[in-house]
C-alpha cells in the first residue's frame, strides 16, 4: 500500500497542461476565498495572491485584469455548484418528479450551502450590477442553467401527464430558490435550509399539480 506522500506525488499535475491548469485553478479558488472574506472592493492582486499562496507575478501570467478574474471566479463556483447539484440528483434512483425535487434538496446541503459558496456568490451577484463582464458570464451560465432546469420540469411533467409551460416553471423556480440563497445568506436567523427546501418543493408539487 502506497504511503501519503507517494499517493501525493501521483495526484500533482506533471504535464505543462496540468501544471497551467492547478496554477490557474488555484487562484480562482484564492480570489474566491478573498471574496468571501473582503467582498470585490476589498479583492486585489495582494489578496488573491496572498490566499493563493502564489507570486503576483504569477496571476497577470494567467489573466490579464481583475476583471477577468472576477468572471473565471463566477464561472469556477456556479460551475462548482452545478456539478455538485447534478451530481446528487444523477446519483439518485428514482423517477424524473423525484429527481426534480431533489434538486432544491441539494442546493440547500451543506456540501453545496457552505459559507464560502455563499459568500463569494453574494459578492459576485453585486458585481454583475457593475461589471459587464461579469454581467455577460452570469447572463451564459443562467441561460445554460434555465434549459437544464426546463429539461427537468418537462420530463417530470410528462410522468405526471400534465401540460404546464415548463420554462416558465423552471424560471419561478430558479427565482424562488436564488431569492432564499439571498435571504439564508444575509439572515441566517430567520430562515433555515430547511424552510427553504420545503418552499422549493411546494412550489415545484403544485406547478406539477401534485397537491
């Protein structure tokens, strides 16, 4: 059986590829941790480097601006999000309603929920408002988000035999579940995870007629 370290050495990147791809993601992954901790005023070439634990040298190497920075930070966590979500949900045994409404299950996880997630999100979302970089990454991922959770709403829908207009339901959704992320992120003392799973999920049964 392989000791840590030589377990260790056979995970680090050791084409020039991987090794462009661990620097990279690595301080994405330190910007996002700057975020969460200092918001985007307070998120400089000194912070991200400094949770990154590389050289500012290092970050104009692999982006040319903060802005771009700030764009591969929102890609890197709502891609890290989605995948954890779908990941739970494909997981799972069970018919496309049940799937469908394990996905605000696995929104509101603590695997997904965490402090970080929500944090950096809540920082990123401000930024779209003045950033038209950012603004054109989140409006990509959010399209590709809606035609995911449309698919979903459509073969749910079909199981339960009812005709609803899917993308509008999938839109509510999307709404309802990114306003209780808003809310549970700023006032964690008057919602919990759980409420907010069960207003998901009641949303979801009655647009599918399930009560």
């Amino acid at each position: 059986m392989p000791n840590p370290s030589s377990a260790d050495a056979e995970k680090r990147p050791r084409t020039h590829a991987e090794i462009n791809e661990y620097r990279r993601r690595t301080l994405i992954e330190g910007a996002l941790r700057s975020l969460a901790e200092r918001g985007v005023a307070g998120t400089t070439v000194a912070t991200i480097s400094k949770e990154a634990g590389a050289s500012r040298g290092l970050l104009g190497h692999y982006f040319a601006n903060k802005d771009d920075v700030m764009v591969a930070a929102l890609q890197h966590l709502f891609g890290r999000i989605s995948e954890s979500v779908r990941g739970s949900v494909d997981r799972m045994e069970g018919t496309a309603t049940e799937k469908l409404l394990a996905v605000p299950v696995s929104l509101f996880a603590g695997a997904t929920f965490t402090e970080l997630n929500r944090t950096a999100f809540l920082a990123l979302w401000h930024e779209t408002r003045f950033n038209e970089k950012v603004r054109k990454a989140n409006r990509q991922l959010y399209r590709d988000y809606i035609i995911r959770m449309d698919h979903m709403v459509r073969a749910a829908a079909q199981e339960q035999g009812v005709k609803i207009d899917a993308k509008q339901v999938a839109l509510g959704f999307i709404a309802l579940s990114d306003g209780l992320w808003l809310g549970l992120s700023i006032h964690d003392d008057v919602l919990t995870g759980e409420q907010a799973v069960d207003l998901c999920q009641d949303y979801l049964r009655r647009e599918l007629r399930l009560v």
